[in-house]
C-alpha cells in the first residue's frame, strides 16, 4: 500500500506503532504481510441504502488467527482515505435526509474530518483493491451496509469488487452472538479509521474466546 492511503491518518492514531514487520512463529520469522488473511472495514456515508455516498473509507488488515496488541499495529495495515463530494452527483449516488441530519447532531471533531484531504473514488477504490490480501475475509459492521455499499460503489464505477461473495462478513452478526467486552475505544466517535480498528481488534479478541473454548 502506498504511504498515500495513511497520509490522512491522526498522529495519535498511529503514534505507538513499532517498525518490526516481522513476527516469528516457531522457529521461522515471515513478513506480517503475508501473514494478513482478514480485513475490518467501515465506511462514512451520507445514507444508508446500498447506493449510498461514501465520505469516507477505514479499514485494518490483521491475521484472525492471534491477537493483535493497539501498540503493535503497523503503518502498512492501515487505510484511510476520504472521497470529494462532487463525486456523489458525478456518479449518482443517493443521499438522505436522516443521516444529513444526523450528522449534523455528531461531534465537531467527527465533522472537522471531512473539511480537507478529499480524494478521488475512482483513485481510493483502485488504492484499496491493492490494500485488499488475496483471499482475505473482509468484515463489515452488518449484513446490509459497509460491504454492500463499498460493492455497489466498485459496480457503479466499473470495477472489479476486490473480496469473494465467499469472504463477504458481518462483524456485527459475531459481536451479536459472542458477547465479549471491548477493550478499546475510538478517540472520535464516527471516524472510519479508528472504528475499523477498534472493531477489528475486538473481533481478534472474540476469536480468541472461541478458540480457548475449544481448547477447553
């Protein structure tokens, strides 16, 4: 991934991440990179049917199978970007009224966001098909928004959605099943990067629950 798709990232956010892209395993020491098999994903939209506009994308690769420490997450897991609004009426977006409004109710640090740094969505979809690992399962926040919107939004373009029907997940549904205490929070509520990595490490952490179950 391009230094790019992080450059609009908060300092604070990535301020204890170390520099070690290795992780040993037994005896053998492999790239983190080719170790990813699982993306959280979320988005920032301006409504709520499957044709919404995206403001922004966030999302956090990491390997299902271990639980990742905050402090030890890399640059290089991280994406983030957000989109121009000329694109919704460029591409025939939708927009609703409740979430305009809606948005009007948050926090003005969540609204600040979106003053500077827009991108392109023909670019940030392009740049996160190559974030995308091969095969990787890709997890939303419910069955019906962020990976329907963000597949619609690859369709709308003309562009390959870069996950398998397969490997299309919802963390909610999980978070719904195993009730597991989240043990971080975002800094700021409503900001795609941060929630993509809260909810992927509680994900990593009711993973590990399940595991310890079957292990007895």
């Amino acid at each position: 991934m391009s230094t790019d798709s992080v450059k609009n990232v908060e300092p604070s956010l990535l301020s204890d991440a170390t520099i070690n892209m290795t992780q040993t395993t037994g005896t053998t020491e492999q790239p983190l990179a080719q170790m990813f098999n699982a993306v959280m994903v979320d988005l920032e939209t301006l409504g709520t049917s499957k044709t919404a506009f995206i403001r922004s994308i966030g999302a956090y690769k990491f390997d299902l199978r271990r639980v990742q420490e905050f402090k030890n997450i890399q640059p290089e897991q991280l994406f983030y970007q957000k989109i121009l609004v000329s694109d919704c009426e460029k591409y025939g977006f939708s927009t609703d009224l409740d979430t305009i409004q809606w948005w009007a109710k948050q926090s003005p640090e969540a609204q600040k966001e979106f003053e500077t740094g827009q991108r392109p969505l023909l670019e940030v979809l392009k740049e996160f098909s190559e974030f995308i690992p091969k095969n990787a399962w890709v997890f939303g926040n419910g069955a019906t928004f962020d990976n329907v919107i963000l597949n619609s939004a690859y369709e709308k373009l003309g562009l390959q959605y870069p996950v398998s029907y397969r490997n299309d997940l919802c963390y909610r549904t999980i978070k719904s099943l195993f009730k597991v205490k989240l043990k971080v929070k975002a800094r700021v509520k409503h900001h795609a990067l941060e929630d993509a990595v809260v909810q992927g490490l509680h994900l990593q952490e009711i993973m590990e629950v399940i595991r310890s179950g079957f292990r007895g």
